[in-house]
C-alpha cells in the first residue's frame, strides 16, 4: 500500500460533469464526494457553462480533465490553451489537472480524438520533455490517462505500461488510471490487462477511471455508454489493493442516464476498495495550491 | 534519426489519412496522404489485430472523426440539418475539407459555416441558408458572452427629464440585431419546436438576439423598431435614435410615438441595456 506522491486526497467517488444532469445537482445538492470536469468546455466562456461551474464549485471539490493538451503532438505546446487551463485550474480551485497519453492533432489541425503514439524511446524522450514544460507552465504536475486504442504500430518497440511508468518517473507526473480503457486496449491488441495493472508504479496513480464501452465482437469502442463490465470491476479491484484509496470517477458520455444511475455505479466502487476519509472543500483548495 | 522528423511523418500521414473523404482504400492511396508515407509503406508499420487488418484499424478512427463532427455541429446547427437532411453528412464532410479544426475548442469549429455557405459550390438556397447559418452562429456566440448587469426600470426613472435628449443607451453584451430577407427566425423556431417548419420565402424580417439570465432569446421586430433599435446600438443618442425612426417610418407620427413609448418598455423588461450614458 502507498500514499501517492504528492499527497493528493482521495476524494472518494465522483462522476463526469454533464450539462444533463446540472438540473439536479443545482436543485438537489446530491451527496455526491466529487466531480471533474471536460476543462475545454469551460474555456473561452462567459456565460451558463461558467456560471454553473462556479456554483458547483462552491458545493463540491472539482477536477480538470482535458482532451486537446496533445500531449504527444509533434506541434509546438499550444502555449494560450494552457495558460488558459492553469486560470480555470486557479478559478475553480481543481485539485488537479489531467489530460490523455496522446495526440490528437499535426500541422496546426485537431482531430478531436485521442489518438495512440508511438511507443519507442524516442518518444518517449520526446515526451519526458513536453511534460516537464507542461508542467512548469501548469505550476502543478500533470495527470497523464492512459487512452483506449485501436491500433498499434510495429515502431513501438516499449509496451504501454513501461512507457507510462517510465514517463512518469522521468517526468515526475501522476497517472490517471483508466481501468476499462486498459481492458478495452487489452482486447484490441491481445495483451493480458493485468500485466499492465501491475505495471504501474503505484505512487503514481492520482485517480482512477471506470466506465462502459461497446463491444462489436472483432474490436471494443471506448464509448462510456454503458454500465461497468465485471472484468473491469476485476482489474480495479487488483489495482487497488496495491493502492490504497484513490479518487474513482465513473464516466458516462452516450445514452446518458438520470444522475442517480451514473451516482449508483460509481458507487458500487465501494465494493472494491477502501473507504475514503471524509474532507471538506476547503480543506481540498488547500491541498491543491500546495500539491505541486 | 531526428524524433520530430520521425514522429511528425508519421502524425501527419495519420491524420491526413483520417481526415480525408471517401473509402478507407480511397483515403490512404490519394496522392495528398501518399506524400506523407506511401501505403505499401505504411501498411509495414501498422500492426493488424487478430480480428482485423491494418485498414479496418485506421478506418476505426477515420469513421469515429467523421461522426463525432457530424455530431457537434449538428448542436450548432439543428436548422441547417434540418433543412439539408439526408446531405448533411455530405455538407459536413464538404465543410471540413475546406475549414479542419483549428482549435482545442470544439466551439470554434462552427465559425465558418456561413462563409462556407456563401463560397460553396452546389448549396441549394445559399442566400436562405446563409442567413440561417448567421443566425444560429451568433446564437452560439451569445451562449458565451460576458453577462452585462441589466437596466432596471428604477435606474431609469432616476434619470432626470433634461438629460434624455443626450443621453445614450448601451446594449448588453450578449445582444444582436440582425436584418434578413428571408423568414429564417420562423423556420428556426418550427425546428426548436419540432414542429414542420414554414416554406421558405423572401421576406424582410427583423430580429434581436440576446441573452437573459443565461438563456438565449429571440424577438422578432417591426421594420421601425429595428430601425429604432440598430440606432441606440450603433452609439446614437435615444432622442436621435427617435427622430431618425419617425423620419424613417410609414406610419403617421403619433402612432410611431406611441408605438416607441410600448417598445421601449419591452426592450428593457427584456432586459436588452445594461446602462444609460449621459
């Protein structure tokens, strides 16, 4: 068992921010530990997004999860997008900031997808470096997920796991574990999920991720559209008993269903992991300003 | 081997490949993803999968890009969807040749589509279309404008008598008037309202689009109150704004005045100024 290394407080067990589901949470204030947030849909606005978000913010402890960093683009860092993200991160009081292992753009084009890198010590090198910078503009490490793929290339002569835990190790940066994608990932390019599991070094894992995906037989889509597969559940569990409790969040993006239901699967967590001590939201804003 | 040079190959292959129309088998053997890595090529480093080969692992992704913009724009846009139907793919796929992303920001990508609307080839309607584009754009753009605080009815009434022949009133931020030839704002609504929406026809119509308390709103004017309204928009004293508006209309005078006195009070029950200059 091990603390993560910079002390980031287990949250307990939060979900996705979905603009569905505002309704009840301004209404109902549900006893919900916790939420993140897609942090490209609350920049460049003024308006309901960022009104909603500072309201929620007041009531709960809220965390970034960005989609377009590009983390392993060959473009330059896109250096406004994240001064941007470090005075969301400052408004809201994120406790932290993390974002996708890949890239999702070239020559100045965004693809909007999180695109799979190639995994060989170039790269990796290559990748080390952005971190760091991303880090310094941030004044925070960085969370770095590990995506769901569909394919694999034959450059990539290191496994993503090795790569992950190297980089973050030269990196000095936090792993937003993704159960499910690592399942996902594991039927697509037949690799055994709990290798990558226990691959991970576990002071590194800040957070972890759950969620559905479909499954269409030849290839599995990471579509957050469904409930929590039981193997999935499995591999969670194994992790977590390296881990003591970290901040679990279930995300649900397609056919989303009533905030009760996206509530009660996150829940079921509990099952499989320790209990999370019980901390307040000011208590977290301390945390975060002093995380880095 | 230099990373960049290496890495940036292969992304710009991958993502031309993704991006470009037509078949999978079309797409990686055009000329423009050909340049990057030719497909004899770039078949020896991708990995096919037990269950599929190295084209239906890249046709995943190409699929997935396509339909996650159809998507997102399609929120954007419901009326030009509408309108356009079964070829809204097609109008998509046509749009994004012309204006990729640019942006980490999904919002942004809808930016061009009145301009696309206008410059395209083969758009059914383009005059109609373009007018409904603007509209729906600047809907989007309003939804993330600053909030204004609003002109109340008391502040007004503090205002003294002699002061209004000068005095100026400024919009809120979230505000904007639009003049169409075309019943655009009409055809919207039926869309919103998931109801059959009015044949398309020439017609001058009027509109202010704004936002209260965070929700979008739409007003549909008379040819004098737009005419009245643009004039306080455009930084011109209430009284000229007045003046300019009688001159203007084809009503009789004393109908105009009072007509003004009932315009006025909706605009600001509306909440359309957020102050008065003087």
């Amino acid at each position: 068992m091990s603390k993560n290394r910079w002390n980031f407080p287990d949250l307990g067990f939060g979900i996705g921010l979905r603009t569905v589901h505002y309704p009840t949470i301004l209404s109902d204030n549900p006893p919900i530990d916790w939420f993140e947030i897609i942090s490209e849909n609350y920049l460049d606005t003024k308006g309901r997004p960022i009104y909603i978000l500072d309201q929620i913010a007041e009531k709960y402890p809220i965390v970034m999860h960005g989609v377009s960093m590009s983390i392993g683009s060959t473009d330059p860092l896109d250096i406004p997008y994240l001064k941007k993200l470090k005075e969301l991160a400052n408004h809201i009081r994120a406790v932290w900031v993390s974002d996708h292992l890949c890239w999702s753009g070239v020559a100045g084009t965004n693809i909007h997808d999180l695109l799979p890198m190639v995994y060989n010590q170039e790269s990796l090198k290559y990748t080390i470096s952005r971190v760091r910078q991303v880090s310094e503009i941030l004044e925070r490490p960085l969370i770095l997920e590990n995506p769901s793929a569909y394919i694999e290339f034959t450059n990539s002569d290191i496994t993503e796991w090795d790569f992950l835990a190297t980089l973050a190790k030269e990196a000095d940066c936090g792993i937003l574990l993704d159960v499910n994608n690592i399942y996902v990932s594991s039927f697509n390019h037949d690799f055994d999920p709990k290798e990558y599991v226990d691959a991970i070094p576990s002071d590194r894992i800040v957070q972890y991720h759950l969620a559905g995906h479909t499954n269409n037989g030849t290839h599995i889509i990471d579509t957050h559209s469904d409930y929590v597969i039981d193997p999935v559940w499995q591999l969670y569990e194994r992790s977590c008993k390296r881990t003591e409790g970290r901040s679990t969040l279930v995300e649900w993006d397609d056919d989303i269903p009533e905030f009760e239901v996206v509530h009660a699967e996150v829940l079921k967590a509990k099952a499989y992991r320790k209990q999370p001590e019980v901390i307040e939201v000011a208590e977290v804003a301390e945390v975060a300003v002093v995380g880095v | 081997m230099d990373t960049q040079i290496e890495l940036g190959q292969f992304q710009r292959w991958m993502s031309a490949a993704i991006m470009h129309l037509g078949t999978d088998n079309q797409a990686v053997k055009s000329d423009e993803v050909e340049k990057e890595i030719p497909w004899s090529d770039a078949l020896k480093f991708i990995k096919p999968s037990k269950t599929l080969t190295q084209i239906e692992r890249l046709g995943l992704y190409r699929s997935m890009y396509i339909l996650r913009l159809v998507d997102v724009l399609k929120m954007d846009f419901p009326s030009i969807a509408y309108f356009l139907g079964d070829d809204y793919r097609d109008f998509v796929e046509r749009y994004l040749q012309v204006y990729p992303s640019r942006s980490y920001n999904l919002n942004n990508l809808s930016y061009d589509v009145p301009n696309f609307i206008k410059t395209a080839p083969n758009i059914r309607r383009r005059e109609f279309l373009y007018e409904l584009a603007s509209l729906e754009l600047m809907l989007s753009h309003i939804f993330n404008l600053e909030e204004t605080p609003v002109l109340t009815k008391e502040a007004i009434a503090k205002v003294s008598p002699e002061v209004w022949e000068t005095a100026k009133i400024v919009p809120i931020k979230a505000f904007h008037l639009f003049d169409f030839n075309h019943n655009v704002n009409d055809y919207l609504e039926a869309v919103q309202n998931d109801e059959k929406p009015p044949k398309i026809k020439k017609k001058d119509t009027w509109v202010a689009v704004y936002r209260r308390n965070y929700k979008l709103w739409r007003l549909p004017l008379s040819r004098d109150a737009y005419n009245m309204l643009s004039d306080i928009v455009a930084g011109k004293s209430l009284s000229d704004a007045i003046v300019n508006a009688i001159e203007k209309s084809r009503e009789p005078q004393e109908v105009l005045q009072k007509q003004v006195f009932k315009w006025f009070q909706e605009w600001v029950t509306e909440g359309f100024f957020q102050k008065i200059e003087t």
